[in-house]
C-alpha cells in the first residue's frame, strides 16, 4: 500500500427529525492490481462487523445503493454498524479515464482487492451487500476468505460463467447495441426498459451520459469473461456464511437467482429490502431488540413454522434454515434466506 489518500466529505441528504449529518470519509488505497476508492460511514462497533457494500455494473456506490441507505428505517440499522462503501476501479465520481490498453481487473483479482481495504481499516469481519457483479466480487471473496465474511446480501447475483451460447448472443448484440444499451439491458427488464419509467431514464441518463464511459465498459468485461463460481450443494465449494439471496421479479437474472419490484429492487422497494435485511441481522443475532419498521406496522407480518415471512406480495417467498431451495448453497452453521421484493 504505497499511497494512501482520505478525504473527508459530509454527505448531503435530507435529514429526518433528529437525524444529524453523516461524515464520510473517501480513501484510495494501493493494491496488486491498482487503487481503488472506498467511503467509510460511522465508527467501528465493537463486536461488530462491517457492512461493505460494492456496486454493480454501470453504477458506483452512490448512484446503486444511496436510495436504499437513506431510507427512513434503514436509520436504525445504519446507527449499530460502521459502513464501507466501495467503487470499483474508475468507477467513483470524477475517475479519470483509463488509458488506452489499462488491462483492467477481472472479478477475482477485484475481490483479492478487498484484504488491501480491510487491513488498511483494521477490520476483521464484514457483512457484504452486493448487486450484480458487485454480488459475484463478494461471492469469491467470501469463498477465498470464509473467516472474514460474517454474512452476505446478494442481490441480482449470476454466478455462472457465461456459456457458448450466451458467448454468441453477446457479441451479436455487441454488433447492434451501444455499450450503454447493454448495461441497461443488464440492470433493467426488457419490460422495465420499454416503459421507461422515470427511474429508467434517470439510469438510462446516467449510463449514456456517463464521463467515465470507457472504464464503465471495461467493468463490464470484466463482468462478461467472470468464472464459473462453481458451486456445489453439499460439496466442497460452499459459502460457509448466511446469505440473503434478493431479487426483483422483472429482474433479467430471475433465472440464475430465484424469482413486485423492477430489476434494481434496492432502488424500487428500499422498504422491503430494509425490513428483509432487518431480519436478516437479526437471524445472525444482531438488533434483536430492533423496533418493528413502518412496513411491518402496517400490515400483519405472518412467520410461520416453516420460517416463512409474508411481504405483501402476490406469493411468499421462504426463509429457509437449510440451503435446500436455494440457488448458492451454504455449509453449516450458515442458512440461506431468499427474498423477493
């Protein structure tokens, strides 16, 4: 780690009654594989880990996950855990351009970043939050480093490699699409794209318009040449943790996942996926005095034998204590909770 930089910024947002402003501070951190950008938000806890986000493709920590953690009953949830939000590499606002032929990272080596971050804060666990790619980074990191990873929050996650046949399609689409056409088709449902809703061109604004478009494209290949992770149930290749496993409904990786919201349900339905983290902490045994959320008091939450919970949506959806219905096994003593919201 031969340079170090820490900026510190308040992050402006609304505030709720009460509420005091959030001090961030950004560090830039060298690594084997280049630097990379982190924001830390709150102070350590003792016997606590860390929530360490990372973002997916086409979006940097702020623009894929600010709606979910300024949300109201994010608030009590973020008040009992330090934070540490990272941008890929040329991801963070104001990257310069990658020169012409920067090899970027591919998904494991930006995984194999994340011990360079987490020495330099002098954290020894973290509880991971991932969409997309950003979700697969987290995934390998997990699987190379089961000690340090307390629980993961997948959300949107592909762990496959991509097959001859979806090889094809790529470079067939390569050939009629932009680059940001392609990220857009990644994020959002064909559905979601062609009713272009007001989130959809808010993100259609951000991708096109985007100052750092050819890094944003060399994140993206990166995230088209990843690895099989190679899961096995009940095999050697596990993720030894709990894992909430989250998608949305129109998600385009429904398939790869499990299956009311759109395909970035941590920008449409930040409620539901609080209270789903909310339960989530507390499965771990975290916040287990935590107050009910808005959702919850509005409606009945059913918790039934089988460890089902009732989100108010046409179906339900399980959380199981064993792996058996999920897409990502994990080995004793994890679980794995799967979410629709």
């Amino acid at each position: 780690m031969a340079e170090l930089q820490e900026v510190q910024i308040t992050e402006e947002k609304p505030l709720l009654p009460g509420q005091t402003p959030e001090v961030a501070k950004t560090h830039s951190v060298e690594t084997p594989y280049g630097s990379v950008n982190f924001t830390v938000y709150g102070t350590p806890k003792p016997k606590r880990p860390a929530i360490f986000t990372y973002h997916d493709v086409g979006l940097n920590y702020k623009s894929c996950f600010q709606s979910l953690f300024q949300f109201g009953d994010m608030q009590e949830i973020i008040q009992n855990f330090v934070r540490v939000h990272v941008d890929a590499p040329g991801m963070q606002e104001g990257a310069p351009v990658f020169p012409l032929g920067y090899q970027y990272p591919s998904l494991d080596q930006l995984a194999d970043m994340i011990p360079c971050i987490l020495q330099y804060l002098n954290f020894s666990t973290i509880i991971g939050v991932g969409v997309g790619a950003g979700a697969y980074i987290l995934s390998r990191y997990a699987l190379t480093h089961p000690d340090t990873v307390e629980g993961l929050v997948l959300i949107n996650i592909d762990p496959n490699a991509k097959g001859w046949m979806d090889w094809a399609a790529h470079k067939l689409t390569g050939f009629t699409s932009s680059i940001p056409e392609m990220i857009l088709g990644h994020l959002f449902s064909q559905e979601e794209l062609s009713g272009n809703s007001e989130l959809v061109q808010k993100y259609r604004n951000i991708v096109t318009h985007a100052p750092n478009l050819e890094n944003i494209e060399l994140y993206w290949n990166s995230y088209n040449n990843r690895r099989d992770l190679n899961f096995e149930r009940g095999g050697d290749i596990t993720l030894k943790c709990p894992v909430m496993l989250v998608v949305g409904d129109q998600a385009p990786h429904e398939d790869a996942v499990m299956a009311d919201s759109g395909g970035q349900p941590q920008l449409t339905q930040p409620g539901k996926l609080t209270e789903a983290f909310k339960y989530f902490l507390q499965g771990m045994g975290y916040m287990a005095s935590s107050c009910m959320t808005r959702l919850s008091r509005s409606r009945t939450a059913s918790l039934t034998s089988a460890a089902s919970i009732d989100l108010n949506r046409s179906r339900s959806r399980t959380l199981s204590q064993s792996s058996e219905s999920g897409t990502l096994p994990s080995g004793p003593p994890g679980h794995t909770m799967e979410v629709s919201c």
